[in-house]
C-alpha cells in the first residue's frame, strides 16, 4: 500500500499498546510493504502494522491510497539467496 496525505493527516500507527500518530508530509508517501513483500524479501523487512485513519472534526482530510497486490493463486518466492535451509526463523523458503 501506498499512502500520501494532506497537510490535515490523521494515519495513526499502533506501537507497545498506543496510538502513535505519523506526521504529514505533502513531499512523502507513506508505505506499508503487507505479507506479500515480506514473503518475497524472507522476512527482512517485517509487516503487520497496524494502523487507521482518524477524522479531523474542523477539517476535511484527503489521502490518496493505492493498492498492488499479486493474482490470488499467484505464488510469491523468496530469491535462492534470501532462502535460509532452517525453518526454525519461520522463514520463508
């Protein structure tokens, strides 16, 4: 997912049981990189983020999101160098 916010923001993360809020900034795209790219990079980069959008009650927000995703039935590999031979990580193979 790709995110770009206005000037208004209101994209919150969660963190150690708290709502962290992610700063706006109109020369920036906010990625969240979800279970298909941390399948293909073996778990390098982690994802799970949990996150929401909160309403300014003043303001109107405006974001711009995009989503990629692979075919249902497609399947994801990690390239022969990222593979590990133990699965005790919980790596991908």
């Amino acid at each position: 997912m790709m995110l770009h916010q206005d000037h208004v923001g209101g994209l919150k993360i969660s963190s150690g049981n708290k709502w962290l809020s992610v700063p706006a900034r109109q020369d920036a795209f906010g990625i969240n990189i979800c279970d298909t790219f941390m399948a293909f990079c073996n778990r390098r980069y982690k994802s799970g983020c949990i996150h929401r959008a909160v309403m300014d009650e003043e303001r109107k927000r405006k974001s711009l999101v995009y989503f990629v995703s692979p075919k249902e039935d497609a399947v994801v590999r990690s390239p022969e160098d990222l593979v590990v031979q133990s699965s005790r990580d919980g790596l991908f193979s």
